[in-house]
C-alpha cells in the first residue's frame, strides 16, 4: 500500500459514492467470527456463526500514513442483518489520540452513529444519505446499519489519531440499538462492564 500513494504529493482516489467500493483503496474486512464478543446475545452470535461466516462490515482507504499533518479517509460499509435481535455494526472505538474528532458523511443506506465518552454521556444520531455528522473529540464511535441495504458512509480523520478498540471489547458501550417490535430502540446494555475503565 505504501509504494501505492505518495502522500508528499497530491494524489486521487477512486470511491463509489453509493456502494463504497473502491478499486484503488485497500479493503479491509471484519468477519463475524472477528466479532466476538461484540454482540450482547453470546448465544445468538454462535448460532449465527454456526450457520457461516460472513462480511459484517469492510472499510476502504488509501493507507495514510499514521503522522501528525496528515488526515486518514476512506469509506466504511456496514452491510444489513442482526446477530439475534441487534444489528449489524461496526466494533466501534475510541482514537489513541483522546483529542480526536471525526466527520461521516452519509451516502447510502440507513441507520445511527452509538457515540459515548468516557464520563458516561451517551449519543445516538441518525445516519440519512445526504448529510455530514460530527463525532466530537473524546467520543467513542459505532456504526449501526438498521436497514436492509448497506449503510456506507464516507469519513475523514486525523492521519496520527491511532484507534483504541481494546476499551470497547472489554467495557461494550453503555446503550445498545436492537429491534424491538419490528423497529430499532435504544436500550441499555446488560453486558456493559462499569468497573472497566478507558485509558
């Protein structure tokens, strides 16, 4: 990837802005199987990987260079279906750098952004194609696909920024969105571990 893109330099890169695809970009993918742990039913989760492993949800970017000046982007893609009665999501995490903000602009599809910092404050926007939203510093950050399309949102970082994702598997976040009588709710998670701290 690195001999790909000169980042000294200017440089362009092709994204789908409905699917997200990108033939230049780098794909990284999470499997179900890499998602242990994240859903809050253990048993439904096994059930499902019991019936095959599957793409849960795969990020395209350039690989930029993880220094201070630089900015990190690409598109992100949370593909649809629930692990029991939650929706697929993205293991969400908070960036090294604390002091972090982060902006996704919405192109396809529907469903929320879970954000949560670490004293506790707890919040949950609406993903719509056509709009920009705006994860402030500090602030722990999932993407949740509630609907029956991908859900794919373009984002744009800082390149030094780093990504803490080892709080989130073992604290969860403090709300869950699931589906309850066939529409999504915000719920308190019973899995959310209050004596693990973030660092």
């Amino acid at each position: 990837m690195a001999d790909k893109f000169d980042f000294s330099l200017p440089f362009s890169v092709d994204f789908d802005f409905v699917t997200g695809l990108s033939v230049m970009g780098e794909s990284t993918k999470r499997m179900l199987s890499r998602m242990k742990g994240m859903f809050c039913d253990a048993e439904a989760y096994e059930n499902a990987l019991a019936e095959g492993d599957r793409t849960v949800y795969e990020f395209y970017e350039p690989g930029c260079p993880e220094e201070a000046g630089q900015l990190a982007f690409g598109t992100s893609i949370t593909y649809p279906g629930k692990v029991g009665a939650e929706y697929h999501m993205t293991k969400g995490h908070f960036h090294t750098i604390l002091a972090t903000a982060e902006v996704y602009y919405c192109l396809s599809g529907e469903g929320y952004m879970m954000m949560e910092n670490p004293e506790g404050d707890v919040r949950v926007a609406k993903l719509r194609p056509g709009e920009a939203l705006y994860v402030p510093e500090r602030y722990a950050h999932r993407s949740i696909n509630t609907g029956s399309t991908p859900l794919v949102t373009f984002f744009v970082f800082r390149g030094d920024a780093g990504h803490n994702y080892g709080t989130i598997e073992t604290k969860g976040f403090r709300k869950l969105i699931l589906e309850v009588d066939g529409k999504p709710a915000v719920v308190d998670n019973p899995n959310w571990r209050a004596e693990e701290c973030h660092e």
